[in-house]
C-alpha cells in the first residue's frame, strides 16, 4: 500500500518484489558467516530450504488463513501482471550462494 501511494500502481507490484530481492540479498550478506560449509552445494541446499519454506507458507496461509482460492494464490507467478515473486524466489534460492562468494567465504 505504501509504494501504491508513493509510485502508483503499475509500479508498485514490480518495485516491491526488487526490494524484497535486495533484502534478501542483504540479510544473506549478514548472517552468511553464520553457516559454515565445506562445499557450494550447502549453500544452494540452504537456498532450497528458504525457497521451499517460502512456498509452504504463501500457499497454505493465503488459501486456509487469508481465504484465497489455490487459483488466486498462483497469480503471484504471472510476470505478465508485474508480478516478480518467481524473480524473488531465484534470488533466494542462489542469495546464500552468492553471499558467501561475495564475503570470500567460498
């Protein structure tokens, strides 16, 4: 509702998923050392698991809570709409990946 009435809504569905991306990424940058892993492919299991947590909760909370039909629900993978969240959930499957590169870490 804030970037709605800041950008107008044509933008709005579009800039919101970047700026999720990006904190992705920054939350990444930041708790990255937490993990300390012997190979790149524990990072992309890592992305895997946030991915596959993201999905259990916008599926079942958005149809048994919010009450949005399944239908509704898999409009957030419609590009042509604006919407980017299939964007957001690559990021998050490569942002640890690409964090603990970016720190040196790999």
């Amino acid at each position: 509702m804030v970037l709605v009435a800041v950008v107008g809504t044509e933008y709005a569905l579009p800039l919101s998923g970047l700026t999720l991306s990006a904190l992705i990424l920054a939350v990444s940058w930041v708790s990255i050392s937490l993990f300390d892993l012997p190979n790149e492919k524990g990072y992309f299991v890592i992305g895997l698991f946030w991915v596959s947590l993201t999905l259990l909760v916008e599926f079942p909370f958005g149809h048994y809570v919010v009450g949005k039909s399944w239908q509704e629900i898999a409009q957030v993978f419609n590009l042509q709409d604006g919407n980017l969240f299939i964007i957001v959930l690559l990021v998050t499957f490569i942002a640890p990946w690409v964090a603990a590169k970016a720190r040196g870490v790999l």
